[in-house]
C-alpha cells in the first residue's frame, strides 16, 4: 500500500515534465486554475467516485475532518490542523482508483498533481470532459 498526496498545480510544487506543461498550455486559460481541495471539495469527490463506479464506500465523520475507504482499497483520511489548514492524505494498492480520485477532485479544483510520500515523480492529472 502506498501513500500519496493529491495537489494543486501552482509555481511552488513539484516540477512538471515537458509533456505535463504542454498537456497543460493546451488548456483553455481557465481550466489551468489550480487550487487545494477542500474537505467539502473531497468529500463530494468521494462520494461521486464511488456513485459512478458503483464501489462500497465507508464513511467515518470525526470533529477533526473525516475517513473513507472506497472499494475497500482507497483510504482518505482528512484532518484539519491546529491552525484550521485542511489536509488531506490517500494510501491505496490500486493506483488506477487513487487517479481516479484526483480526476474527481479535479473536475472542482483544476488540474491535480498525484505525489507518492517519498517520491519525486508525480502524475498531472486533468478532469476529463
């Protein structure tokens, strides 16, 4: 199992590759806005996921933020921080679900980046049409 972070595209993250910036000039002006999922933002990607694909889904609301499990594979913990930053982490042996998640997220928040804990490689991800 693997943990990832989801994260917007903006001039401070991970560098993209030569392809991902042309994927991403090839966009129209404004859907290459990028922003950080909110909860709420999750929370309904999470649920459209599994609506779409008809998977289980485990839901768990905390004070703090909430969990999911999605096929009984994706794990979403998210928590809100001390300072009331919302955070967010996946851990999943399917990558094509966790992917899939970031297009979700990506349909309200603009183009994703996917980024192994550890890694240095990420995949871009754009909300299909």
């Amino acid at each position: 199992m693997t943990t990832s972070g989801i994260y917007p595209i903006n001039g401070t993250g991970p560098q993209l590759s030569d392809r991902e910036v042309a994927l991403l000039d090839a966009l129209p002006e404004t859907a290459k806005q990028s922003r950080p999922a909110t909860h709420a933002d999750l929370h309904v990607a999470i649920v459209e996921l599994a609506k779409r694909n008809d998977y289980a889904l485990d839901l768990d609301v905390l004070d703090t933020g909430f969990t999911a499990v999605i096929a009984q594979d994706l794990r979403v913990v998210a928590n809100k921080r001390g300072t009331g930053e919302e955070t967010f982490y996946c851990q999943a042996t399917n990558d094509d679900l966790l992917r899939m998640l970031a297009e979700e997220i990506a349909k309200a928040c603009g183009p994703q980046l996917v980024l192994p804990s550890g890694g240095d490689e990420g995949v871009l991800v754009i909300a299909s049409n």
